[in-house]
C-alpha cells in the first residue's frame, strides 16, 4: 500500500486529494456521497465577512472542456458559516480549509479575524486573491505581485497557515508566487479559473448575466499543469497545491509530477459528487501498480 499522506507548508493532510472551492458547498453534503474523513480536506466556498448576493442569473454554462460560471461568490459570510455550517462539516470528521475573498485589503482582513474564532479542525486558510480589486479599479488582485503580498500580509489575523489561490491570467506566476509566500503565505494553490465569455447567437449577447466568467474543467487542466510546473520550477521550495481539470486519478499524478504536494477537485463533482473519492481510488491504483511506496517521493518528478 502506496503512502499517501502528503504535507502542505507545515499541515499535514491524510491524502492528497481535496476538494475545490465553490464546488461542494460548504462540505456537509457532500458526505451523501463519499466520506469526507477519507479525503485530504475539504475546502469550502470562499467568503466574505458578510453577506454577498453574488451576480445576475443566469450564471453556469457548458463549455466544450468544461463550464464557464459567473456565479459571483454568492454567501452568508464568515459569521454564519462559523454558527451555521461548519459544526455539520466537523461532524463528518474532515479536515477543514477555510476559504475567503474581498473587494479591498480590509474586507479580507476582516474576514481573516473572525476566523480565529474556530476550532483545530479547520487546518488552513484559503485566501482567495483572484477577485477585483474595488480600490484599484477592480483590477484583479493576483495580477499584481504588490496587491497579492498587500493581501497576504493583511490576513494574518486568522492564525492559521494561509495559501494564496492565484489566477492562471497573470503575466507572472512565479512573481506572484514569490510575492505571496514572501509575504506570509505558506503555499500557494494554482490555479483558478480562466477569463472567458460564451455568446449567445441567437440573441446576440453575452450568455451569463453578468457578460463575463470563469472557465474550468477539463479544458483548464493544461493550463494548470504548466502553472504548477513554472512555479516549482522558480521556486522549488514552496509547496503548491494544484487545482484546473481534475478528473482522473491520472491527472492527479501529473500535478504531483509539476510539483505539486496535493491536488483540488472542482467541476468533476457536479457531474458526479463521488469524483474526489474515485479519483483518490485511481490515484491509490496507479500508485500500487507503478511501485510508488510514498505520494511524497512523485512531487516534481518531472522536472528531473
């Protein structure tokens, strides 16, 4: 039996097999469909301190490789989820990694402090910098090295090891990646989605409500792995979760290969919610068939 514990800056998680913001909820229900003690943790939906409607339907839409989706990080905020969501998460025995965003530095602090109200069982938190930026345009925080660190250093407040989500769009990734780990982060998670838009012929008009979104699926997965493999490559040291397109304990390998120590499973869960543990099945397979004594010993492989 291969080893599959895997360990993140200074968390150590059971599997390297996690689940993608936004694309379980916030965790609970997904236990109807596989255990969540069993996977390396569950990362919930991204969070604002208070609530957020999130934008105009419609807001998901089949892509070729995937879907594209502007749903706008629609939830209740960091209070409720504290009160409302996480004790049913904690109750099925995962291990949590809190995820949060804002419109401006403060708005993520703020949600970074209400944080250190909650337990050891959330392990990390995500903060999510690939959102605009109200106070600079809404240019996306992850396409600047300096907005990233501003970001980064602001969250410190949740006591707890925070990985930077970064975007895929930016010109720079091992900049950023640098940025974000230089100012505190201990990892970073690449990637999120990609900029898109699908129009509609007939109506001759952005499909989605809000014109623009986010591609992810299948389609993304190169993107990622290139994301994953010229970080590592810059900066060998820093430990990477990846996440774009993962759908097979294959693509698994792959990131881990890039340079990756775990890997986030998003749009495959809404075609079938048992895909994060599927996909931790195949990856204990492969690794039993190739002789792998220990997930650990495959991160960045490829680079030789």
């Amino acid at each position: 039996m291969t080893d599959l514990t895997t360990t993140v800056g200074s968390v150590t998680l059971r599997a390297p097999v996690l689940t993608a913001s936004g694309t379980a909820g916030h965790g609970a229900e997904l236990a109807n469909y596989v255990r969540p003690a069993e996977l390396g943790a569950v990362v919930v939906k991204s969070m604002k301190p208070g609530p957020w409607p999130g934008n105009p339907a419609p807001r998901v839409h089949p892509t070729p490789g995937g879907m594209i989706n502007s749903v706008g990080l629609q939830g209740e905020g960091v209070e409720h989820w504290l009160d409302h969501d996480l004790p049913a998460l904690v109750a099925t025995g995962a291990a949590v990694v809190a995820s949060i965003w804002g419109g401006t530095v403060d708005e993520y602090a703020a949600a970074s402090d209400l944080l250190a109200a909650a337990g050891a069982e959330v392990v990390a938190v995500e903060v999510n910098v690939s959102c605009p930026n109200l106070e600079d345009r809404s240019r996306m925080f992850a396409h600047s090295a300096t907005a990233t660190a501003e970001v980064v250093a602001a969250t410190a407040g949740c006591g707890r090891p925070r990985w930077a989500k970064l975007s895929p769009n930016a010109t720079d990734l091992p900049e950023i990646a640098s940025a974000a780990v230089d100012a505190g982060a201990e990892a970073v998670v690449l990637t999120n989605t990609l900029l898109g838009m699908v129009i509609d012929i007939e109506r001759r008009a952005p499909v989605l409500g809000a014109g623009r979104g986010g591609v992810s699926g299948a389609g993304m997965h190169p993107v990622a792995v290139r994301a994953v493999y010229d970080v590592h490559q810059a900066r060998p040291e820093v430990p990477i979760v990846g996440v774009g397109g993962t759908a097979t304990g294959a693509d698994v390998v792959e990131f881990v290969l890039a340079g990756a120590s775990a890997v986030e499973v998003g749009t495959a869960t809404f075609a079938d919610p048992r895909a994060p543990r599927r996909i931790l099945a195949e990856l204990e397979h492969w690794c039993d068939t190739h002789g792998v004594a220990r997930i650990a010993d495959l991160i960045g492989e490829a680079h030789g």
